[in-house]
C-alpha cells in the first residue's frame, strides 16, 4: 500500500513539473520532490525520466553545475535505467548545452551521435533527424561545408514535416552558396520557401535566396525579390528581419550601379544597434566601407576597423578575415595587416580541420561501437540458439531413440534391396557393354577385316602385282594388331600410362595430339577397373575421330581430385547434330563403360563446330 501512495506522489509532482504553465522555479521544486522520493537504491526507467527531467529543468535555469552533477549520475546508472527513450533524450539535451552554452562542438557532436543512435533504435527518424541536423549545422558554423552537406543530406531521408526540413534546406542552401555553387544554393533556398510554414519564416528564407542573388551579380532578380518582401507588412514586425532587408536593398541597388545614398545604409544601422543585433552589425558596416571604399577611403577604413573590433568581441574570425581583404589594399604599405590577414586564415583552416577530423573520430568510433554492440548481440543470440538447440535435443533424446531405432532397421533393409539392385544393375550394364564389344569386333572383323582379306584373294588369284598383294597384306596385319589391342585386356600395371599414350598415338599418325595435366596424375591412386574403363572410352573416342570427324587436331587434358580423375577430350572436327551422338554404337558402349564403374560421361557437339567428352571416373 504504502509503495502505492509513494509511486502516486512521484507521478503526481513528476507531471507537475512537466506542467508548462507553471515557473520554472514552481517546476523545479516539484521535479526536486519527485527525485527525492525515489528509491536511492533503484535505478528503473522511472529514476531515468524523473533524473532527465531535473536536468532539463536544470539547463532551463541556467544552472550547469548542477546539470552536469546529475547528467553523470544518470548516465552511470544508464545500463540499469536501460530505458533508450531516456537516453536518446538526454544525450540530446547534453548535446545542445555543449553546442550552445559553452561552444564545444566536438563534445556537442559525440552527443548528438548518441542521441541519433538510441533514436534509431527506438525507431525514432524525427530525433535522429533533428540530431543530424544540429551536427550539419555546427559543420556548416565551422565551415566544414561539404562535411556539412552529406550530413544534411543524410537528415533529410529521416526529416518528413516543416520547420525541421525547410531548416535543413535553408542550411544546406548556405553550403552551396558559401562553396560557390549559387544554383544548387538558388534551388535548396526554392524548396525551403515553398515548404515554409509561416510568413515570418518564409521572409526569412527569401532574404537569403536574394542574398544568393546579389553574390551571383545576379542584380535584377534580387532587386526583384527584396522589393517583393518590402511591401510585406510582416517584416516590420520583426526588426531584425526588416533591418537585413533594407541593407541587402541598399547593398544590390549600389553594386547594381544605381544612385544609393548612404542613408539607405545607415537606416538599418540605427535599428541594428536598438535589437542590440550585433552579427547584423557586421554585415551593416562591411557594406558601408565597401561604399566608401572608393569615395571616402578614410570613413571606409573606420567601418572596416568597426568590423574587425566587432568580430574579436563576437568570436567570428571569418568577419575579420573579410574585412582586412577590404582594408589590405586601402593600405598597403601595412604589413601588420597582411600578417594578422595570413595569421587568421592559417587558425581558420587549423579549426576546419579540427572540426573534420573530430567528425570523422567520431564517426569512425561510432562505427566501431556499433559494430561491436552487433558482434556481441550476435554471440549472446549464438549462445541462446545453442542452449534452445541442446534444450530440444534432451526432450528429444528419449522419444527419438525409438524413432532412430526403427528408422536404423527400414534404411538397413532399404539399402540391402538398393545395394542388390545396384549390384544387379552393374552387372547388367557390364554384361550389355561386354556384348556391345563383341558386336562391334565382330561388325569390325565381318566387314572391314573381311572385305580386305577377300580383296587379298582376288589379288592372288588374278596374278596381279606382287607389290600390291604385299601391301595389303600388311594392312591386314596393320589391321590385325589394332584388333588386337581392342580385345586383349589392358595392363594396369606400372607401364599402364605408357600403354594408353601408346594407343592414342596410334590413332594420331595424320593428326596433331595435344595432351595436358597428365604429369601431375598419380595412377597408382586409380584402381585397376577405372583404368580399363578410361582406357576403352578413350580408345573409342579415338577410333570415332579417326573414322567421322575428319579432325586434324585432337586435345586431351587430365586432372586428378581426391576423389575422382576427371578427362576432357575435344577435336576440330565437323562435329554432328546433338540429338543422334548417342544413336551411335561406339559412343553408346562407352557410356555403359563409365556408368559400370559409376562414373559420367557427357557428350557436346554442334554440326560444324567439333566434338567434345567430360569424363569423370572414381579413383
């Protein structure tokens, strides 16, 4: 009951003190109650919302010490608060104390990654927009224009809604346009105009694009452009805003070549120095000494000196650098000028690529972190899958070893009954190839032997030529050893590869015979059937050359696996229609040769584009 009461007393001054309508001093006092009845010893998401909102309050109040106090001790509880909807927004608020309060652009930067990190795992794409957009924005003060691009760029795709995306554009814009790309600059200040929200804003966005105009000498459209926003009465509301445009009127007019008094320069002087607007200052007085610059060499030297002083006061070197590119040539017997000229330009670009690299340190550690906090969620989910997968297995254990059991016995009786098909089968396709062989001698022996024999006996007994009866004699004997070596079986022994080459050398007198990889073959690896079998394919590969492609060149190439010794044959030749190669008799036997010893054997031919065979044979 009584921890109840008390979650009810934190929630009742905690939505006090977010209540706006209140002081802040009023909504300090009821966060300060809420934290002060929270469990010291519990640090919940509810410790993480009230501590985040004390600090908020806190940065309101101006009261930084005791910002920073209670920002270490939320984030050193962080892991057990464990809430990324705190965190993303603290680290935002952190980010924007060290961009606007004490100006540490790289503390400001590595806070606003923080906070768009946590935003993005909360799905949150305002927030990490908005984070991204400060970080281009602080680029952009720091002239990092086109590390401050890309990053715009980047918050734009998470950026959906006014006035965050008109601000992006407006920004992005001031890239262009300080960079010199004044088109791009024109186009950005376009969209942030047409997607303004409100008249104010819209002015606002309209004096920059004029200002674009006015350093591209494109005079007409910003005179156009600012007489346009002079009749709107909403910039009399908003003196500043009124201010820039009278002197950006005055400033085109002039270099437009128009006849320009210097009252029209000095009205936006006076209302200047009433909005106390200081940066509008420097521009006023930068344009004064350039009008008098010609005129008036001292007055312009005095608006020029005005700058510089304005400048040191304001901390923005850029406008000092600006103005002494003015006074260098009003003197320029001053070599204290030139030197405080190259003195500045050496800081700023010292700066710049501070802020560079400290932008990409950051991004680079952020990637880094990203990738480890990945690497570590990828071991812990290994490391559950593994405990779920051993968990299955001891609920399994028992009940599946009957399963495995019974599954043991029918795969033993199935792969019996296969092995005694395969068996059966292998022997058939032995015996099928056996015969297929006798066919082919016989066929061989009938018809070709046969016929030349009977020519023989004619010769003998026609009387004719003893020459002519000797040379067909020897062809039959030529004739006689091929058949030979066709029927005898094969020695697989040590002289086994000088047998094979034999062989198809024998077939190779009147073509070219071109053999690779075979050094590299261990034959003794290969058993003594597989060495019959790729000795028959191959001497029928040849004996189908010499017969039916009229090939001239012949390419062989071996290469041995652990497993298997694969042969690529191919030839020149005039190839056939791929639809009968197998129709063949010889082709068809040593297909069954290689599938009897579990091997393959592809065939690939065009009409006119050769012959090829892909054998693999198990070692």
């Amino acid at each position: 009951m009584n921890t109840a009461i008390e979650s009810d007393s934190i929630s009742y001054y905690y939505q006090r003190a977010k209540n706006k309508e209140l002081s802040l001093e009023d909504r300090s006092d009821a966060i300060q109650h809420a934290y002060s009845k929270l469990n010291p010893r519990v640090y919940d998401s509810i410790f993480g919302e009230v501590l985040y909102y004390k600090n908020y309050i806190h940065l309101n109040l101006g009261q930084y010490d005791s910002l920073l106090n209670n920002s270490n001790i939320l984030l050193l509880h962080k892991t057990e608060i464990n809430s990324s909807t705190v965190l993303a927004k603290h680290y935002y608020l952190l980010a924007y104390y060290y961009q606007q309060i004490t100006r540490d652009y790289g503390k400001a930067i590595e806070n606003y990654t923080a906070s768009k990190n946590y935003a993005l795992k909360l799905n949150d794409s305002s927030l990490a927009g908005k984070n991204l957009m400060n970080i281009g924005v602080i680029q952009k003060n720091q002239n990092d224009f086109f590390g401050s691009k890309e990053t715009l760029v980047e918050a734009l795709t998470f950026l959906k809604e006014p006035p965050l995306t008109t601000h992006c554009y407006n920004t992005l814009a001031t890239n262009h346009r300080k960079l010199l790309n004044y088109e791009e600059a024109i186009d950005c200040y376009g969209k942030a105009i047409s997607e303004a929200s409100g008249t104010e804003e819209k002015l606002l966005y309209e004096n920059n694009l004029a200002a674009t105009y006015i350093d591209n000498a494109q005079y007409d459209e910003a005179l156009s452009l600012l007489n346009t926003i002079s009749k709107s009465s909403e910039r009399l509301k908003n003196k500043k805003l009124h201010a820039r445009m009278l002197d950006n009127l005055a400033y085109a007019r002039w270099l437009s070549g128009a006849q320009v008094n210097q009252q029209e320069f000095l009205t936006p002087v006076r209302i200047r120095k009433e909005e106390n607007d200081r940066r509008g200052l420097l521009a006023s007085y930068t344009h004064l000494g350039e009008f008098f610059s010609k005129t008036r060499p001292k007055m312009a030297k005095t608006y020029f000196d005005s700058v510089i002083q304005l400048s040191r006061k304001l901390k923005i070197p850029r406008a000092e650098t600006d103005a002494l590119q003015f006074l260098m040539p009003l003197e320029p017997t001053n070599i204290n000028l030139r030197n405080r000229y190259v003195y500045l330009q050496d800081s700023l670009y010292e700066q710049e690529l501070k802020v560079k690299t400290q932008f990409a340190k950051y991004i680079y550690d952020d990637q880094l972190k990203q990738e480890s906090i990945q690497r570590l969620q990828r071991i812990n989910l290994e490391h559950e899958l593994e405990a779920t997968k051993q968990r299955s297995q001891s609920i399994l254990l028992i009940s599946g070893l009957v399963v495995v059991i019974l599954a043991a016995l029918f795969i033993s009786l199935f792969m019996a009954q296969r092995s005694k098909r395969l068996k059966q089968k292998n022997r058939t396709a032995k015996i099928e190839a056996a015969y297929e062989t006798e066919a082919a001698l016989s066929r061989k022996l009938h018809d070709d032997f046969g016929g030349k024999l009977n020519h023989a006996m004619v010769l003998l007994q026609n009387g004719s030529d003893r020459k002519d009866v000797l040379d067909m004699v020897g062809v039959l004997y030529d004739q006689s050893r091929r058949f030979s070596r066709e029927i005898n079986d094969v020695d697989t022994g040590p002289s086994y590869k000088d047998n094979l080459f034999g062989v198809l050398e024998a077939y190779s007198k009147n073509i070219q015979l071109f053999v690779t990889g075979s050094k590299e073959i261990d034959w003794t690896r290969i058993s003594p059937l597989s060495k019959k079998t790729l000795y028959k394919v191959l001497q029928e590969l040849m004996i189908n050359m010499q017969k039916h492609s009229e090939a001239t060149m012949v390419f062989i190439d071996f290469n041995q696996t652990n497993q298997s010794l694969k042969v690529a044959y191919s030839d020149n030749g005039v190839g056939t229609a791929k639809t009968p190669i197998k129709n063949k008799n010889g082709l068809l036997n040593t297909e069954k040769r290689i599938h009897a010893v579990k091997g393959t054997l592809t065939f690939d031919s065009n009409k006119g584009e050769g012959f090829t065979a892909n054998i693999k044979i198990p070692n």
